[in-house]
C-alpha cells in the first residue's frame, strides 16, 4: 500500500468534512460557497460601524 501524500490526505479530510454537511457535488459546493458569502455581505453591510480614534 502506497503512502498518501499530505495534499492527497487533506483533500479526502475535506471530502469527508465536506460530505458531513450534505455537499457531494461540484454545484453543491459553488451554492454552499455562494451562500455564504452572501450572508457574509450582508453582516458586514448591517454590522454597525466602530469609530475608530488616532492617537497620532
């Protein structure tokens, strides 16, 4: 039995972690990533803003 490389090893981790959340596919994938950055942009675009002081 060959050695698995440590790519080749953190790619089938995240198969598994990714199939752990329902993701299997490709579309899957690009749906998942795409809603994410959207509740990402919406966050940042709701957070309320911090004033920030120079203290030079």
């Amino acid at each position: 039995m060959a050695k698995n490389t440590p790519v080749k090893d953190q790619a089938e981790n995240l198969k598994r972690i990714l199939s752990g959340f329902g993701i299997h596919t490709n579309e899957e994938l690009d749906s998942a990533l795409s809603d994410a950055l959207e509740a990402v942009t919406i966050g940042i675009m709701t957070e309320k803003s911090i004033n920030v002081k120079s203290t030079a």
